[in-house]
C-alpha cells in the first residue's frame, strides 16, 4: 500500500495535460488576431508583387 501512494506517475500525467491545456487555450486566444494580422501581410506582399 506505501508503494501505491508513492507513486508519483500518475501525478506528472496530470501536470502535463494541464500544460497541454493552458496551452491549447493560449493558442485558441490569440489565433483570431494572428489571423487578421497574417491576412493583411500576405495581401499587402500580393499588391507590391502584382504591382511591380
């Protein structure tokens, strides 16, 4: 039973899935701006190709 209660693995799983949430969520707030921001350089490069 001492073993059992040792036994720290289960323990790391949980802080990694909650890394690989906060992550997710990070990642699901700034998508839309990066989005925006992303749409607006590609087309203004498009309008400086096409108009060289």
């Amino acid at each position: 039973m001492k073993k059992f209660f040792k036994d720290e693995s289960g323990a790391t799983a949980i802080e990694y899935g909650l890394i690989a949430a906060a992550t997710g969520l990070a990642l699901i707030g700034v998508m839309p701006t990066l989005s925006a921001n992303l749409g607006s350089t590609f087309s203004t490069i498009a309008t400086n190709i096409s108009g060289s």
